[in-house]
C-alpha cells in the first residue's frame, strides 16, 4: 500500500498563477501515482487565504474538473503562515503526509521525489526543502534574508538556514505539530521543536512566475519580529545588559567630576548634558519598545482566538 500524501498550497490573489500551477503540481503527482510512489488517493490541497480576486471560484472550478484537487477556504485573510496551518491540520487525518509548498512554484517540485524518498526509505518524519542559492531574489532581499538568520542564530533559536515553508511532514509530525497552540505563528521555528528524525533536501529556487510578491518590506520586517520574539527572550536579556553596561560607563564620568569638585573645579558641559540626556532617552524608548514587544505578545496569546476559520473544505474521496 503506498501512501497518501497531500500537497498543501496557502494561496492569497493567486489567480494570475493558479491555473499553471495546478496543471504542473498535477503533472508531477500523476508520475508519482503511475510510479506507484504515492497512492492514488494523494491530492493537491489550495487553501484560500481570504483571496479578494477569482482565486476560490478557480479552486472551486479546478475541483470540479480535476479529481487530484481540493480546496479550502477560509473565512478571510490570516496571512501565510496561518493559511499554511489551516490546510496542515484540515488534511492531516487523511494522509500519511504532507508537502507544503508556495503557490508561485518559486520552488523547485522536482526535489518533491527526494522529499518522499526520505519519508519513505530513510523514515524522516520532517524533510526540509534548502535553497541553495538566492540569486533569483533581489539583493536586498538576499542581504536581509541571510542578516535574519544570523540574528536567529545568534540568539539561539533551531532554525534551518535558507528554509522556507517547503518541507514534508509526516502524520506524526503533523500531529506533534497542532500541540503547538500559539496565535502567532511562525512556522519554520516550531517545526524544529516537535523533533524527529528530519533532514534537507536542497533546491534551486526560481523567480515568481506571474503575480507579484505578497511579502512587502514592512511585512518582511513584522515577520522577523514575529520570528525572533516568538523563538527567544534574549532581546530582553540584552535590555539588562544594555542597562548594566550603561550604568557602569556613566561611573567615569561621575568619578571624573567628583574629583574635580573636590578640588574645587565646576565643569562646564551643556553639550555633554544635552547629549547624554538624548542618548539616554532614545535608549529607553528602545528597549521599552523590546519589553513592550514581549508584552504585545503575552495579551494576543492570552485571549487564545482561533488562528483560522475554515469556511469551506471540498475534497473528494473516493
Ligand atoms: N500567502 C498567503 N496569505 C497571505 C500572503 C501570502 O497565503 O496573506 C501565500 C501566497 O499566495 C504564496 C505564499 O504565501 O503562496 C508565499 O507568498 P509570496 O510568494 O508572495 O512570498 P515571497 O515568495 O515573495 O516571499
Ligand atoms: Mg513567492
């Protein structure tokens, strides 16, 4: 009996790339199935991120005609990583395991029979996609990318470098997974935390082929706050440091002046006051930006909402 594996795609105005994408993610399960790599049950699963174009009405239509696709909706945007969550945990009671990839194909499906391969052969419950080089993103992109991982590094956090959200996850995974029960997700840091026996497929990743990015700058950047203050609460730690380290370089000079006063000395310094006193000041502002960033997250998790709301599943099972 050979498994069943769904192929999960978080979708948001996809419409320009739907169509293209679904004829070649077909194309590969299809040779899967003839192959009898993978069952014939296995089915590609669009999950509609509260889309405000076509998107839905294609996934719809896309499963009427095409028994390998299904679809879920969800009732409004939640953005990718919730959408990528919604589709996991709607299918993982119907598979052996899960592929999730995006719906620009930006990655490569040709590694989808490594990704199975170590599932299968070498029993990974977690395989994860690799790029191995970022050249088709933008410069900017590559810098701040690899800054980001640094940083995650740095502070400790498992993450796997040049990971995205293209990985397998085998039923197991997928049950350790829905443990998790926090609102603000981020993906690439937890999987690392349910464990197993994982591994790396690496890949070339491609340019968008049509539509436009979906990740802005600024959503870039609330991203990797997500990220670090999801995984580690060394920023915090850094704060008391900061603070300490300021507290013992102002000692000079306080030793300084009080040495000079007691010989008699005043100083004179409206520089030097004005300066520390905005020095210090934007120091403050910043770290109880840090704490406060901590704080954010401690009353959105506190009111425990739901990460998603399915609106709609289809899926037909033979
Ligand atoms: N996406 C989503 N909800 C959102 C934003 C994006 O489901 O609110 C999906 C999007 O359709 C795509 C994937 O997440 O399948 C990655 O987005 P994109 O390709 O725009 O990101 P990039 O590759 O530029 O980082
Ligand atoms: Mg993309």
């Amino acid at each position: 009996m050979s498994n069943i594996i769904y192929f999960v795609v978080p979708c948001y105005n996809e419409e320009a790339v739907l169509e293209v994408t679904a004829q070649k993610l077909m194309e590969k399960v299809e040779s899967l199935i003839q192959r009898d790599v993978i069952s014939p049950k296995s089915r590609i699963t669009f999950v509609d991120d509260g889309s405000k174009d076509q998107t839905w009405p294609m996934i719809k239509e896309l499963s009427t005609t095409h028994h390998l696709i299904s679809g879920v909706k969800l009732s409004r945007n939640r953005g990718h990583q919730n959408a990528l969550l919604a589709g996991l945990m709607t299918v993982k009671d119907l598979c052996d395991a899960t592929i999730s990839l995006d719906a620009d194909l930006q990655d490569d499906i040709d590694v989808i029979d490594q990704f199975i391969d170590k599932f299968l052969n070498e029993s990974c419950d977690v395989v994860y996609g690799v790029r191995n080089d970022r050249t088709t993103d933008t410069g900017f992109k590559r810098h701040t990318a690899q800054m980001f991982y640094k940083i995650m590094n740095q502070l400790g956090a498992d993450i796997v470098y040049n990971h995205a959200d293209y990985r397998l996850l085998s039923r197991r995974a997928l049950n350790g997974l829905s443990e998790f029960k926090e609102v603000n997700l981020f993906l690439r840091g937890l999987v690392p935390l349910v464990g197993y026996k994982s591994d790396v497929v690496y890949y070339e990743r491609h340019e968008r082929f049509a539509g436009e990015s979906k990740y802005p700058l600024k959503k870039m950047i609330a991203f990797a706050i997500e990220g670090i203050t999801s995984l580690s609460v060394k920023p915090i730690r850094l704060v008391t440091t900061l603070g300490i380290s300021v507290f013992v370089i102002s000692l000079i000079p306080l030793l300084y002046s009080l040495v000079q006063w007691m010989n008699g000395n005043t100083i004179k310094g409206w520089t030097t006051l004005i300066l520390s006193i905005w020095t210090l000041g934007g120091l403050q502002i910043l770290c109880i930006g840090v704490i406060g960033e901590y704080i954010g997250k401690i009353y959105l998790e506190s009111k425990q909402r739901p990460r998603f709301i399915v609106e709609e599943f289809i899926n037909e099972v033979d």
